[in-house]
C-alpha cells in the first residue's frame, strides 16, 4: 500500500533502496557517474512506488537553483515539434527537472521577449530551436553562463552545443537514390531560408548532387505555405521548365511537402506518373497517401533526449568547453511516389 505521498522523505526512499541519502540526493541531481544502470532503474521503480515527489522548492532555495529548463519552439504547430517536446520532457523528468515550454510563431521578437521571460523565472538552461534572427542576441545570453543547447536548427559558425539529424547526407543519400532510380531532373521547393541552419545545408546537399551526379543546373523554388495559387504555380512552372523529363519535386520540410501535395491534388496530376515527390519529416499520413510518400524520417524524440544529456552536462559543467554538434542519423523510407515503372 503506498503511503500519503506528503509524507515520503527522501529518508524513506533510500531506506527503501538500501543506499544513503546522499545517492539518492544524487539520483535526484541527475549525477549518475558514479552509479550502476541497475542501481538507477532501482531508485526510479521505487520513488514511483511510493509516489515521491521532491520539494523541489526547498531544494532549489538551499542550492540557489531552480530546477527548470527553458524549452523555446520555433512552431509548435509543426508535427515535429510536439515529437521533440515529448523527448525533452520525459528526458527532464528523469533528471528531476522541470520545464518551461514557449512557441515562438517563427517570430524572432517573440524569441527575445520569452528567453527574456524565462531568465527572469530563474531557468538553468535554454534548449532553443530558433527562428534563425537572433544569433548574437543568443551569444550574449551565453555570455552570462546561461547554457544554451540548439534543437535540430544549427547557427554557423557553430556558436553553441547543436543537437540535430544528418540534414547535409541524408539529402545527399536521396539525390543519390533519385538519380539511380532514373530521374532526371529534380526541383528543391522549400518555405524561405531566413538564416535556418537545416535549410541552408539541405540546399548546398542538394547542389552539390545536381553538380557532381546529375549534371544538371539546380532548380530551386521559395514557397509560400499561405499561398496556394502561388505554390501551384512553382509547380506548374517546374513541370513547363522540364518537358519530356523525368521529373521529381525535392520538398525541404513537411509543411513545404503538404503544400506541394496540395497543388498537385488540384492540378489533377497523378504520382509518379506525372510528377514524383519525396521529401524530409515523415509524418503518419504519408504511407497513406496512394502507395505512401517516399521521406527522409527523423529521429525528433532522440533529438530532445540528447539536447537534456547534453544540457545536464553544461550545467554541472565545471569549465566551459568548447560547442560540439551531435548528429543523429535519418532513414530513408523509400514509397510509392519516386517508385516509376521500368
């Protein structure tokens, strides 16, 4: 029988651990160095068991620190988003700590005023995935010891920790798998650049395989997600460009991909008779879709959990090293929509 959680001591959970105070105390900092993986899954069963809850209050007044973090998203309503809030927040919850979550809208005035905001609520640290406007605004807040971890968006050169996916290969690997499965022309559509590190990589992948593979001059198209004629006429325009040829559109994220969808679905075209599509952000509804929509899948959950590790260890950090990238790898998933008929 579990007792009344307001009388769980941290006395209570150690006993019931057989270890000290002191590791639990530990556990509960997220200082794992010293600690077995058993030992660990054994001290989380048991303050689950007992429904212990830290006063996170009390211990954040005695060590002068609060126990949040600051988690700032560029859109929440992107379907990626709320994958990589999940992996943040169970990641946190596991170091003990508690977090603050604002969207930004793509607004970089918003990103100032929340960062402003967060530091006034006495955060240890910032997992930012940026609007891309505010790099030295960012410098100057890690200037002031407040570590700052970027979420799956890179600043060049590289100012600070980066946790993000392959963009630059993974975009390579399907250039390379367009060509062998016989396209010979590829469009890149994709929202505006705005100075968003995976779009900018995205594009020079995409470059370089049209240079060095296809041979062909790159065709690259700035949507409007808004506007709907205006995407259908980059699309119409693409197909006029390229008569005769086999031709692929390359969409740079899953907004530019629905959009793009959109256009097709109103033009009356067929996949991949008339027109082939692939793209990044693996959203559910693209197996689907007719014989689903060949895309690059992205590990977004793995991307919070390692923006938290990489975050705990700045903050017990004693002296500050210098910033690393931390690369995760994408899959292709190969559909029906870049599959032709041979």
């Amino acid at each position: 029988m579990k007792k009344d959680k307001t009388k769980i001591t941290i006395v209570d959970v150690a006993k019931r651990a057989g270890v000290s105070k002191t590791t639990i105390s530990r556990y509960l900092n997220g200082k794992f160095e010293f600690m077995s993986g058993e030992s660990q899954q054994r001290i989380k069963d048991i303050i689950e068991e007992l429904n212990f809850r830290p006063n996170n209050l009390a211990r954040s007044l005695k060590s002068n620190k609060s126990g949040l973090i600051g988690v700032l998203i560029a859109d929440i309503s992107n379907p990626f988003s709320s994958v990589l809030v999940k992996g943040i927040t169970d990641c946190c919850k596991e170091y003990g700590y508690n977090v603050v979550i604002a969207n930004m809208d793509n607004d970089s005035e918003k990103e100032r005023e929340y960062i402003l905001s967060m530091i006034d609520q006495r955060v240890e640290g910032l997992i930012v995935n940026t609007t891309g406007e505010n790099n030295e605004f960012l410098k100057d807040i890690d200037s002031h010891h407040i570590p700052i971890i970027l979420a799956d968006r890179p600043i060049f050169p590289t100012l600070f920790d980066t946790v993000r996916t392959n963009d630059y290969q993974a975009t390579v690997d399907t250039m390379n798998y367009l060509a062998n499965e016989g396209f010979t022309r590829v469009g890149f559509f994709t929202e505006p650049f705005n100075n968003i590190g995976t779009r900018t990589l995205r594009r020079q992948a995409y470059r370089q395989v049209c240079s060095e593979v296809l041979h062909i001059e790159p065709q690259e198209y700035i949507i409007d997600s808004k506007d709907e004629c205006g995407v259908q006429n980059l699309v119409e325009n693409f197909l006029a460009n390229n008569p005769g040829q086999v031709n692929v559109i390359f969409t740079a994220n899953g907004v530019t991909m629905l959009s793009v969808l959109g256009a097709i679905h109103r033009m009356g075209l067929c996949i991949p008779r008339d027109i082939a599509i692939c793209g990044f952000d693996n959203w559910p509804w693209m197996e689907l879709i007719g014989s689903g929509i060949t895309a690059v899948s992205q590990p977004f959950y793995d991307v919070g959990i390692e923006c938290v590790k990489r975050m705990i260890f700045r903050v017990q950090e004693k002296t500050k090293s210098s910033p690393e990238i931390i690369e995760l790898p994408n899959q292709l998933m190969i559909r029906g929509s870049t599959k032709l008929d041979k």
